[in-house]
C-alpha cells in the first residue's frame, strides 16, 4: 500500500486497531516521510518504568540509536514527554539550551547526525502510556502542520494499542527484550537488586561506547562476564568502574569516588553515574572518603544534579580537610548535606 498524505496514515492506523493487526500493520519509515521525519518511534512507558521502545523501523538504526541514547542517559525529549505529559520540541540539540536541559544526551546525540527532536505523550486520559518520537537530522522550526500531524498520530496510536493484544508476547516486538536477562545475570551472580543490575548495564554502553541492546544479549550469552567485563561488585557491593563505583540499595544509591577524578573520562563518568542515580527517585549519597583534594571539576560534577533540576547528593566522608576547605572557600558547602561516615548516610537516608 502507497501512502500518499498524513491524513491516510492515520486513516490506516484507526483500521489496523479496529482489526486488530497491532503496530507492525504501520510501516515506520513511511510513516516518518509523511510526518517530514527521518526518524520515528514509539515507545511504551510502564508505571514506574523505563521507556520501552516497541515500533521503528527496522532498517534505519537511527531512531533505535536515538532511543538507546536516551535509555543510557536517563534523559531526553522521550523522557520529558513522558514525565511530564507535554509535547516536547526541540530545532536544535546543538544550541546551548538544550545541552543544559539534557547534558548528558545532547553530547551524545551530537555524534549521530541528529539536530531536532519532536516527542508527543500517547496519553490514555491523564495517563501518559508511551510517547511518539520524531527526529530529523536538519535544525529548523516544525510547522503547525507537521506538529498537528504528530499529534493526531499519537492520539490514533493510543487507540491501536488499546486494541493490541499480547504487548511483547508476539502483539509488539519489545527490542530492548534482551536487556532484562542481561540484568537477570547480574541479579543472579552478584545477588543485587535487578535495579541496580540494570544501572550497571546502562554504564557500560556510555563508558565502551557499546549498544545497549547489544550489551546486554552479550551478557546473557556469555560472551560478557558481569564481574570480570563490566565491573566487579567488590567487598561492599559497589559497582567498580575504575574512578567510580556504584550501588543501589533499597531507599538509596551509593557513588563512590574511587580517588582523585583527573581525566575528562573520570568526570563523565561520575556525572552520569550521579545523573543515572537521581532517575532512580531514591536520595544518592556521594562516598568521598577516599578523596584528598576534591577539584574544581569533581564539584562542579557533584553541583550538575542542581542545574537539571535535581537533588544535590548527599556527602559522607570522613571528608578530607583540604575538601571541605574547598567546599567553604566557594560557598558551596552549606547546599550539601554532609556526613562523617557513609553508615550515617545511609541510615538517615533510610
């Protein structure tokens, strides 16, 4: 079937949920030519969850890359949309307002070719049950016409779904599937919280520049080893990835400054292990015991949660005299909250 306008797409989707054909009845990339796309998506967003994508187009891995990018980072337009139950539109990621929006993605994003972004909540009356995701790899203004467009597909794909049987049991192909056995391997070996298995999967793609997807069916199959490949859990269950280590407990998540952080890749690293810990929604505790001189760019990572809108970490030592001098010369001290002991931390965040 040759689609000839938006108006027909959304025509076909009203009929594939009215027959019950469920989403592969829609053609991704057809629909993102109609759209003015180069990419589209659809995700599902579970309660509590994480964004799971369920429809793009197989042959164009951009969308999916793009999904990936924001599954890793915990942040992006899919994300905000879905928080927030808003439409999200973003001309270009490369403008300085969206790298302080989302920091950690918009680095990322940069590297695919992608510059606009346009993420519509699929909302079930004032449920937000997924998001539709356009990309397009030009900066410019969407018009009236194509955000109408949008829009109309994410309230006649809301439809579709209601109307589609079996969600990831042979109705929709889930194409992240692979990352919940993956975790499973971490949750079994290590006996952590599956949560914090799947923290420690979303780490290793940012810091190997490997796909998540992939990474994780490299676990299951025995090809990456959890403790060896990925980090060892260590004495105290922290996820060791050289400068930092992380854990996730039940009222918190622990990140651990394994020394002084010099490297650009150290700093990275501990930005997004913080950032990945806030997207938890529990209180993350910044272990700085084993720092001596705390750097101008270690705290400005520590301070980067404020400028996206989240908690500051809280901070257990023993902290170094020459850190918490740091902390009072720049006036930064009384927005922590600090602690002698890492115990301490964790029983008042408890």
């Amino acid at each position: 079937m040759t689609l000839r306008n938006s108006s027909e797409l959304v025509d076909l989707l009203h009929r594939a949920a009215r027959s019950g054909r469920g989403l592969s009845a829609i053609p991704a990339a057809a629909s993102a030519r109609l759209l003015g796309l180069d990419a589209v998506t659809l995700s599902l967003l579970p309660a509590g969850g994480n964004l799971e994508l369920v429809w793009a187009d197989p042959a164009d891995r951009l969308g999916r890359e793009l999904q990936d990018l924001q599954c890793i980072a915990g942040e992006g337009p899919s994300w905000e949309a879905g928080r927030t139950g808003c439409t999200v539109i973003v001309c270009d990621l490369a403008a300085a307002a969206a790298v302080r929006r989302w920091p950690v993605f918009a680095a990322a994003a940069a590297n695919t070719g992608v510059r606009a972004v346009i993420a519509v909540p699929l909302c079930e009356g004032v449920t937000v049950v997924g998001v539709l995701t356009g990309y397009r790899t030009r900066p410019a203004l969407f018009s009236g016409d194509q955000r109408r467009d949008c829009v109309w597909f994410a309230r006649a794909a809301v439809d579709l779904l209601r109307q589609t049987p079996g969600l990831g049991a042979g109705g929709v192909h889930l194409y992240r599937a692979e990352i919940q056995p993956g975790a499973g391997m971490f949750d079994v070996q290590h006996r952590v919280f599956v949560e914090e298995a799947l923290l420690r999967l979303r780490m290793y793609p940012w810091r190997h520049n490997h796909p998540l997807d992939g990474a994780a069916r490299d676990v299951a199959g025995g090809r990456l080893r959890p403790g060896r490949d990925v980090g060892d859990m260590g004495s105290d269950a922290c996820s060791g990835l050289g400068a930092v280590a992380v854990a996730e407990r039940r009222s918190h998540v622990v990140v651990r400054l394994e020394h002084e952080l010099d490297l650009p890749a150290d700093l990275d690293l501990l930005e997004t292990a913080l950032h990945q810990g806030a997207m938890t929604g529990k209180r993350v505790v910044a272990d700085l015991s084993q720092v001596e001189y705390l750097s101008a760019e270690t705290l400005g990572c520590l301070l980067g949660p404020a400028r996206r809108g989240q908690a500051l970490p809280w901070l257990a030592g023993p902290v170094s005299m020459p850190a918490l001098g740091r902390l009072r010369v720049t006036g930064t001290l009384r927005a922590f909250r600090v602690f002698p002991s890492l115990c301490e931390a964790t029983r008042a965040a408890r």
